[in-house]
C-alpha cells in the first residue's frame, strides 16, 4: 500500500507494546463493510480522467470569475510543499512563513480597497458577502437588508439560504433598464434596515454611477453600507472607500487563481475600524518576540468559534489560505502598475468587443450583456433571452 | 551573523522584479513547519502525508481552465468531472453509510451550517418548527455551537460523565418537544469510541430529533464502520482530514455533507449523480456561489481510487494501533484520566503530573518539541483535561518517527526548567507577544 | 498558590471574583480581583456595559478578554451603570485590578448579599 509504511512487522511490535489484539481496539464498534474496490495505481488513475488533460480554449470571464491569465511564478512558488502541506498558524515559531504571507496579504486588501482592516480570507466571494451581512445585523441590532436587483444571482440565492433561518428580511432594489445601474433614491431604507448591499461592477458588467448617493443615503439612515467589489476594477474605478462603503467584500478568483470547475476560490473581506471585533475568520497581527524581532501571529481570537462557540462573529475555521497565498503573489507581480495597466486593458477590448451590441448603456469593465445565448445565460424574465461575456486577456 | 534564508518579516511596499518575489517567498516558506518535512502529531487534524498525484490531478488544463457555470455543459472536459464528482459522491455515501453527499460546502464547519440547516428545514417542513434546541456535548469542538448559533438554534450543552463519554443521563434530561438534533462526533474529542453511540442515536430519534455526525474524526473508523451504521441522519466530513487534501496554510480544504435515505431532497445543491447535476426539491437552497472547493474534490477523488477499499480500511486500523502505540509508550509520563483505556486515532495525554513535580507545562512541552523539530500536538484542547497534549500520529508515520518522537516526548520530561524556557532558539522568532498583538492591533504594514 | 493573592479589606467581594467600592455618593465602583486577574492571564480587551443600562445583579455587565479566553463580569449589585473607566488600559486590570484596572460604577441601593474580605479569602483558598 503506497502511503501505509507499517508492515506486518511493524504492527506486531506495536500492537505486542500496546498488549492487544487488533481487534480489540475496534470491539466499541459496529462493524459495516464497505463495497470493495481496487486500488488502482497513479497511471491508471490518471487514465481515467485523460479528458482533463485536454485544455479548453475560452478565455471568458462571468460573474465576476475567469480564465485570467496567471504568471507562472504563482504557480512555482504556490505549489511549494511548505506552503501547501503546512498547517494553520496556531504555532507562530513554526509558521512565520504563513504568516508573514497573509499579513501582507491583509495590507494588499487594505491597499486595494482603501479601508481600514481586512482579515486571512473567506470561502468565497458570496460567502464573504453574507458575513459583512452578519455583521451589519450585529452591529446595527436590525433584521431587514436591502440587495440591489443587480447584484449577481448566485450571490442573492446564497444570502437567501442564511437569511430566513434567523428571522432577516431580504428585500431587494430595483434598477434603471436603459443603464443596468441601481436606482439612486431608496424607497425601502427605513429604520429596520441593517445595510445595503450593492455591487460595482454589478452582474452586467456595469459601473454603479449612484454608489456614493447611495451610501450617504443608507449612512444617514444608520444602516451599514456594504460594497461588492471586483479586484481588478478596484485599481481604475473609486475604491470602496472612495465610494463611502463600510464593509467591501469581493471574490477575489481573478487574482491568480484557476477557475477549476468552480473553486476554491478566495472571499475577501474589508472594513472599517470600527468593525474590528465583528471581523470573521482569521486576522494576522504583528508583534515583537522575546529578542525584539518582529514577530506574527494569529489575533484577537476571542472573536472567534474555537473560543467564543456558539457567540463567535462566525463558524469558520478552515479558509481559503493557500488562495490569498496565490492572490498576494499575483499582487506582487503584477504591482499596482501592472494592475492598472490590466485593468484598462481588460476595459477597452471589453468596450470595442461589445460595441453595438452591449444592451445596457451605462459604463462596463470587462464584463457585459447581449441578446442571445451566446455567452453564459443571466435570469432576469423581463429582459427575455440576454447572457453575459467577458474578456480576460 | 546572517543565515543563509534570512528573510525581512515585513512586508516590502512594492516589488521591482519577479525576482524579487520569488526569493522573498521562497525563503518565507523554509521558515515553515510542514507535513512534507516535519512530523505534525495535531490531534484532530489527521496531518496525514498528502499523495502528489492528488496536487497533479488538480493542475490538468481541462479542469483548471473550466468555467464554473460550464460544468453542465457537454464538453469532453465538463462530462468527465462530473463522472468523478459523481463516483465521489458514491464512494462517499458508500464509506459513510449514507445515501447521498452534497460535495457544495468549502470546510467542515460550512458543512456543519448546512447541516444544521438541513435539521432545521425537515422539522419546518414537518410543521415542527417549536423544535429549535441543538443538543452539543462539552466536548464538542468550537465549530458545534457556532455553526448551530449561525442556523437559528439555542445551543443546550450536554455534560460529559467520568468516563469521558457523553453523560446519558444528561441527555436524558435535556431530551423535549423542543429538541431538534444533537450533534456529535465518534470517535469523540477525547479519542475514546462513544461506546454508547447506537443508545444515543436511538434516544434522539425517540424524542423527534436527527442526530448530526461531525466527520472530523472519521479516520479513525473509515472503512471499518461507518455513521450510517451508527444511527446517524446527516453529517460532513473533512476532506483535507480523512481523505488526504492537504491543509494549504489554513485551508482550502472541503467539507461535503451527507444525509441517509429520505433527506436526499433537502441537501445544498447541486448533487453529482450518475454523471449529471440534480437540483434537489427541497433544498435548503445554495450554501456557496459556484460548485464547491473541486480542486479539493478532485483531490480526494485521487486519493481514495489510488488507495482502495482495503487500503481506506487499512489506513484506520493502522490510524488506532500507532495511536495506542504511542500511549503506552508515554503514559507513564503524560497520563491523563483516559490514558489507560484504549484509545481510537487520537491520544488524550496531560502534562498536569509533570507540572506538579517539576513544573513543566503543556506550552513548555510544545515548545520544546518545536526545539527538536517536530510540530506539538494540540495543547490545551479539549479543556476537560487541565494541560492537555491531543496526541494523533495517522496511519503514514513509519515507526522510525513514531520511536523519535516517543523518545523526544520523553527527554523532555528530564529538562531543567531554565533550559525548557529558553526554547525554541533554533527558529526565526521566539516566544512572541500575544498579548501585545492583542491589545495593539497591528494588522496591517 | 505561588504568589500571595490581595483581598484588600476596605472592599466587599462576590462569588464570581468581582470586587465592590462604596463611594462617598453611594454608588458603587466595580472591578475584578486580584484572583480573576491571575486565572486570565493577559488581559487584552474590555467590553464596557452601556452608560445608563439597568443590571440587575447577577446580570451580565461586561466581558474581559484575555489572548486565549473570554470571561463575564457579573453586576455585584442590582442598579444602573453611571459611569465606565473610559481610559482603561487592559494591561491595568492585571497589575492594578484594584486601583487604575476599574471597570465601571454603578448606582447601588443594597449591598446585601456581598461578601466580605474574610468570607472572600475563604472561598479562593
């Protein structure tokens, strides 16, 4: 057997030390046999799946993910045995390397979005948009949200499955048809509302021109103003914080990581200050050690489940690690210049791409609609058959 | 004086070349600890060695390329991993005994919230929504309330009795019309066989609730039993445990969730089946945006095709012989109020006897164990046992570590206190302040 | 217990470690003691009770963090919080628990039910 290295030997020496029978070991339990199958070796596994080996030619982008091009050098050092089969950093002397690497992966996020504080990563980008909703009800002690309609289905229907077990209302925001924007005077703001979510760019593709109205508006109301951001875009549009967001969240995929049939992916949180101790998940902080070195470690843990239990800001445990590693060295690469520089080139071929032929008339990135099935299908009735492309390269 | 893979912990502000990276990164990661170098006894973690084929599977252009939204498509590529997401999820009920895995949720604990929201949704639909008590055992991993707390239920925790077990008189008492499930794991957080599981299961259904298996400890028992064949309704497990994905730093790993026959309808979509996509009928609805971890998924896949079934059940016999191997070996030393019974995958060891006659606690043994090169176990979890050492060698450990290791366990024990509090001072940091990280936070350069 | 532990005497105590000052306006002045700061270890942060919010003893009035845990600090008495040591640094709740760590104050119409330094001493030893 490949990767049990005792042999019959090695067992009877344990089990003479150990004064038992094998059996023994396993009497407390009732037995239930398992169909039986072959062990196959490494070729004919891989004969199995020879279809995969095939690449696929589309370079597309939907819903905020694609087949972005991803410098080999993330791949050379992502796939590094002492990144990939390390542990969680609980044990800081034996995990500076991890640590290091998501700390600077915190001040990239911070960078990028302008905000305060961002933390190890989530599960992904729709995930990551419901946790800023946890914590707009925390902190606001309301139950009702506002979803702009432009906000991406798949997100919507995932807020839908957390929201109804603990009594929050979703209700959702229309938008202008001519543009695809969201309209900018908010009938439903009232004083039950915990936040506002809003995409930019949102699922068409298109720029959110009345963001920052918005969220003056929902600020004034007292409600969290939460931002869905794309990564790329982040470096040629207002920054979430430019815009007035509180919390921006965003499937952070197109930074170095493969599409891989659908994940893992990478969800990415950013706040202000002031929400510090509703952060969810990990967060990386720096300290000194005995000598007065500069030292990380993981902190303000208290927040979290494996203290707090069933009062934690969330459940999470294991996240998305090895993707932010991916994503900080994409940012390190690619630099902010490098950044911008894909950015706008991913927005004209997107504009000459789609000329004529775009259904909405506000401002896109790389994103947009058409009539048709030509590209990925988008559920929105009113509009008959309309589906969405994007560029990556 | 300088070493050679010295590295600046801070963060450079920019980078003027790949070059640059690439040598800050790469000496970042010599500064880790990792399953590939380093023996990781991590009681409930299942550091188990993580086959290559598994990462190489992950990389093939066919699957790294694919669209998620493509992956009902008919393409040569997208058919394919639907047949192994597909055999996957078969295996997975087969092992498991249960009838269908949703392979959606990304970790253990997102499959614990999906699950837990499964129990919800089958009690409202049976118009028996006063059912919104989880029972939890004090045992119970952290991820337990919270995860119940996440899905709208009043956590009602059950006491543990003397032996270590679940209390069931205990349960007894908590037992109502409010009850809604319990959620367990067995072997337990302790490393003891819940001897009395098929009981609970029994007096939990009596009183109208489904019992929650939390799969984190499944490699002690894969292959040999199953939670199926324990009485249990719903359950996840930890790909990156049992089936070898490896931990990546934190994560990715997967955490699919499966129910037995008559729940099928009520898992997060969408369901791998027989090569196709099945949206089920009553779903408690998406758990996450796209199909799940799959580069996790596939891995898995790997590992349990390259392995076999008699390699799975191989794999947990020889998981419980190295566990008990190593508590003989060390409970002279390190006993704790279980150290004399048997033991599953996982020893519970205390450093309390060695505390009070020398002083030397279960941080300072970590500590030292760091000094010689191996990662501690799990310290000061679960907290029933006061300087708790949770002890999990996995079945890919060949004896020569586990001897090492055992021996260093034991020098340790013969320390001076004076020379235990200068360790490590063989690693880039020692000792940080966590308390100073705490009330200061710096999270950002 | 390797360090002698203080119960200073001009304080009444509770069970569950917190400490009770009558100030001269009748008020009480709340902290934890001196055995509370040791079992934490490093304090690290204070949830403050809202100025103003009614506790009746026994209630939860605020949290103290240290790195690895995270405790309740129970109203001594039945009352409303006048006042919260807004300058507090949590490293003080370890070094001076009595004086500089104080948390809030409190109004107080009885101390009944309190212990006092003897009847402490007897429960932490």
């Amino acid at each position: 057997m490949k990767y049990l290295p005792h042999d019959d030997f090695a067992r009877r020496k344990m089990l003479s030390a150990i004064g038992a029978s094998e059996e023994a070991l396993f009497s407390n339990l009732k037995k239930s046999p398992v169909k039986l199958f072959p062990a196959l070796s490494e070729s004919e596994t891989i004969d199995l799946i020879s279809d995969l080996q095939i690449p696929l030619q589309e370079m597309e982008s939907a819903f905020g993910v694609g087949n972005y091009f991803i410098p080999p050098a993330v791949d050379y050092i992502a796939s590094r045995g002492e990144f990939v089969t390390s542990y969680t950093p609980y044990q800081p002397e034996c995990s500076q390397g991890t640590l290091a690497a998501i700390y600077e992966f915190q001040t990239r996020i911070c960078e990028l979005t302008g905000l305060d504080i961002s933390n190890a990563g989530l599960y992904d980008g729709a995930t990551a948009v419901v946790e800023a909703i946890r914590m707009s009800c925390a902190e606001t002690n309301r139950k009702e949200i506002l979803v702009a309609r432009t906000v991406a289905p798949h997100i919507r229907r995932t807020i839908m499955t957390y929201a109804e077990p603990i009594g929050v209302t979703v209700k959702e925001i229309a938008f202008d048809h001519k543009s695809g924007m969201t309209l900018k005077k908010i009938e439903e703001l009232s004083d039950k509302t915990a936040c506002v979510v809003i995409s930019s760019p949102n699922v068409f593709g298109v720029i959110e021109e009345g963001i920052k109205d918005i969220f003056c508006a929902a600020q004034k109301n007292n409600s969290v103003a939460v931002q869905i951001f794309n990564p790329l875009a982040v470096s040629i549009f207002p920054t979430p914080f430019e815009s007035g967001a509180d919390i921006a969240v965003a499937e952070g995929q197109p930074l170095g990581i493969p599409l891989s049939g659908g994940g893992p992916f990478l969800g990415i949180i950013s706040a202000r200050n002031k929400f510090l101790r509703r952060m969810p998940g990990r967060i990386v902080g720096k300290t000194v050690d005995a000598d007065g070195k500069t030292s990380f470690v993981l902190t303000l843990q208290t927040r979290e489940q494996h203290i707090r239990r069933e009062k934690a800001t969330s459940n999470i445990c294991s996240n998305q690690s090895l993707m932010a590693l991916r994503a900080v060295l994409f940012l390190g690469i690619m630099g902010k210049t490098g950044l911008s520089e894909l950015a706008r080139n991913l927005k004209k071929k997107a504009e000459i791409e789609s000329n004529g032929k775009r259904i909405f008339s506000g401002e896109i990135f790389n994103e947009y609609v058409v009539r048709g099935k030509d590209g990925f299908i988008l559920d929105y009735p009113e509009f008959g058959e309309i589906s969405l492309k994007g560029v990556t390269r | 004086m300088k070493k050679f893979n010295e590295v600046e912990l801070e963060p450079p502000k920019f980078y003027r070349t790949e070059g640059e990276v690439v040598r800050r990164f790469t000496r970042l990661s010599t500064l880790n600890f990792s399953v590939d170098a380093n023996f990781y006894p991590l009681g409930s973690c299942t550091m188990k060695y993580n086959p290559k084929i598994c990462d190489f599977i992950s990389t093939l252009p066919g699957l790294r390329e694919l669209h998620p939204m493509r992956i009902g498509e008919d393409s040569a590529q997208a058919r394919t991993l639907r047949r192994i997401l597909s055999e996957l999820n078969e295996m997975l009920s087969d092992l498991c005994g249960f009838s269908s895995f949703s392979l959606s949720p990304a970790a253990g604990a997102h499959g614990e919230l999906s699950g837990c929201l499964i129990i919800r949704k089958y009690h409202a639909d049976r118009n028996d929504s006063i059912r919104n008590e989880m029972l939890i055992p004090d045992s119970a991993h952290g991820t337990n309330p919270a995860s119940a707390a996440i899905a709208g239920f009043k956590v009602v925790t059950i006491k543990s009795g003397p032996t270590g077990c679940v209390d069931i008189d205990d349960l007894k008492r908590h037992l109502s019309n409010r009850t809604a499930g319990m959620m367990m794991t067995n072997p337990n957080t302790l490393g003891l066989f819940e001897e009395r599981v098929l009981e609970i299961c029994e007096l939990v259904h009596s009183a109208g609730g489904l019992m929650y298996y939390d799969g984190a400890n499944l490699n002690a028992i894969v292959g040999v039993s199953s939670p199926g064949a324990m009485g249990f309704d719903v359950g996840h497990i930890n790909l990156h445990k049992t089936f070898a994905v490896p931990h990546g730093g934190g994560g990715p790993g997967a955490g699919p969730i499966g129910v037995r026959k008559g729940l099928e309808d009520l898992l997060p979509g969408p369901i791998f089946s027989g090569g196709k996509m099945i949206s089920p009928s009553r779903s408690i609805g998406k758990v996450i945006g796209f199909n799940g971890n799959v580069g996790a998924l596939v891995r898995a896949w790997a590992f349990i095709k390259t392995l076999g079934s008699e390699g799975v059940e191989r794999a947990s016999r020889d998981a419980v012989i190295a566990a008990n191997y190593v508590r003989v070996s060390l409970k002279d030393i390190y006993p704790s109020f279980v150290s004399e019974r048997f033991c599953a995958h996982e020893v519970l060891l205390s450093a309390e006897k060695l505390k009070r006659e020398k002083g030397i606690n279960a941080l300072m043994v970590a500590k030292a164990l760091i000094q010689m090169g191996f990662h501690p176990p799990t310290i000061y979890f679960p907290m029933l046992v006061h300087e708790a050492l949770l002890i999990e060698p996995t079945e890919t450990e060949n004896l020569e570590t586990l001897d090492e290791f055992i021996s260093a366990m034991r020098r340790i024990a013969e320390l001076s206190l004076e020379k235990i509090s200068k360790f490590p001072n063989n690693t880039i940091i020692r000792h940080p302040d966590e308390a100073r990280a705490a009330r200061n936070p710096v999270l950002k350069g | 217990m390797a360090k002698e532990l203080l119960v200073p005497d001009n304080l009444l105590y509770t069970r569950e470690h917190e400490w009770v000052l009558l100030l001269q306006n009748g008020n009480a002045r709340v902290g934890i003691t001196d055995y509370a700061q040791h079992e934490l270890g490093d304090i690290v942060h204070v949830e403050m009770p809202e100025v103003e919010k009614r506790l009746e003893k026994g209630d939860t009035a605020a949290e103290i963090e240290s790195v690895k845990s995270v405790a309740s600090v129970y109203a001594p008495v039945t009352g409303t919080v006048v006042a919260c040591n807004e300058s507090l640094d949590p490293a003080d709740v370890n070094g001076n628990p009595y004086d500089k760590g104080w948390l809030f104050e409190m109004s107080c119409d009885t101390t009944d039910g309190l212990l006092n330094p003897t009847e402490y001493r007897g429960i932490i030893s």
